[in-house]
C-alpha cells in the first residue's frame, strides 16, 4: 500500500498524506452513512451546527464505512507501518465547532505504536480548520521542547515563542475530497479558524503488544478507557477474516466484548 518514500516520510515527521485514496463517489457514501449516523445518535443535536458531537464506535454503525477497515486501502496502512499482526483500537466520529489547540506526545516515547488514519469529509485550508501538524515533533527530543508550551495552548494571552498560537510553525494538512491522513498521536496537531460543523472521522490501529512492558501499558489504557481496546462483536462475529483478526489479540488479552 504504501510506498517505502511514504513510510519514510512517517517515520521521519511522525504523518504521511495520501491525496485520492478514494474516489468522489466513495466520499460521497462515507459522507451520507456520517451524517446518518451523527443525525441517529444525537438526534436534535445534530441539527445544530453550533454543537460539538462525538461518537464511538463509528464506522462500524453503517455498511460501506464498517467495510472500510478491512479495504486494502486502509487495512494495508496498518500493514507497512505496525505490521501484519496489528490490533484494531476502534474508530470514532466528531463534528468540530471552533479551535483545537495545540496537543501531542509532550516528549514521550510511546509504549506501544498507535497511528490514527483520519478522513476529513469537506475540503479545508490551514485557515479554515484544516489539521496542522509539526514535523518531527513526534520524537522525544523535539516534542520535549513543545511540552511546557502545551500547558499554555489554550491561553492567547501566554506566548512562549513571541507569536501567537495560530503562527507555529506548522504544515497543513488541506483536504479535498478523497483525502486521507495518517499521523501518530504524539505528533503536536492542532486546527484554528475551522467553521462549525466539519467533520473528522477516523480509524486507529495498534501495534501486537509482544513485551511485559507494552501488554501493562496497553491494560492501564484499557482500565483509563470507555470504548478504546475493546473488540466490538461485529467484527468478533464477523463473515470477514480480516475484521476478525484485527480483535483477535484483544480476545486473548481477555478485553471485554462490546455489544453492537
């Protein structure tokens, strides 16, 4: 699926764009099940733009979506960059309102690797609520130096660099339709000047937990979570192979089973 360039490219600056994974018409399915799923859950809600809204489980809540995690496309990133026995996490669903400000790894290694492959259903510019991103900030050594600012990314009125917060240095990631994105959590990621009511889906995959340390790590997020690390049984009861192996660790891990 990905080229070596492309897994570089992530290694080195902790994200990779990949422009065209898919076609109008498939974005077009994507954005109706979103909407009917945002309009099933929230009901009154969602017919307020003004208001943020959230749900996880995502994709698995319609066909085509639930079938895009097993779409070479999206299945083979989590192939080339956690390897062939990578975990599901789960997928989720937001309606943004407003800024999101400035947040990543704070310098630390993660125990175990999660990526994030976001779909962005309108297009944005860096002005306009698009995801940005800071190269490399991903690694220890460069997101320390971000960590203390993180406290202050919610203040306009703190400015560690002399400059406002909407002037970090940063690369945009601006989406048309059929864009997708993949970057890792501790990359430092924020989006400012973005309208109400755009959406961000997205699909998060996991390393094989193999060590003592990264099995610990992965029960004490377990324990933190509400929906994250647990195999839904749609994909446990699955006709798919692939949507059955992607749980098959967190069974044996003895996560429990939700219900949908």
């Amino acid at each position: 699926m990905l080229s070596e360039d492309q897994k570089r490219h992530y290694d080195t600056f902790g994200f990779v764009i990949l422009p065209g994974l898919f076609s109008a018409a498939e974005w077009a399915k994507v954005k109706r099940e979103a909407e009917a799923v945002f309009a099933e859950v929230h009901g009154d809600k969602w017919a307020n733009p003004e208001e943020r809204l959230s749900v996880s489980p995502f994709f698995e809540r319609r066909p085509y979506m639930a079938s895009l995690m097993s779409d070479d496309r999206i299945y083979g990133i989590g192939e080339d960059l956690l390897g062939p026995d990578f975990v599901l996490d789960g997928t989720e669903g937001h309606r943004h309102v407003g800024d999101t400000h400035w947040h990543g790894g704070q310098g630390k290694k993660p125990i175990v690797h999660i990526i994030k492959i976001a779909f962005y259903l309108d297009p944005l510019t860096k002005d306009t609520g698009a995801l940005r991103l800071i190269p490399g900030s991903h690694t220890p050594a460069f997101g320390a130096k971000l960590k203390e600012y993180q406290g202050f990314s919610h203040n306009p009125d703190v400015l560690p660099f002399g400059i406002p917060h909407e002037e970090i240095p940063c690369v945009a990631f601006e989406p048309q339709v059929g864009d997708v994105a993949v970057f890792t959590e501790p990359c430092y990621h924020a989006s400012y000047g973005g309208y109400p009511g755009r959406y961000q889906l997205a699909v998060n995959f996991f390393e094989n937990p193999t060590t003592k340390e990264q099995v610990e790590d992965l029960w004490m997020q377990y324990e933190r979570a509400r929906w994250s690390f647990r195999p839904l049984r749609s994909h446990v009861e699955s006709d798919d192979p692939r949507r059955r192996r992607m749980v098959a660790r967190l069974l044996e891990l003895g996560h429990e089973t939700l219900e949908h």
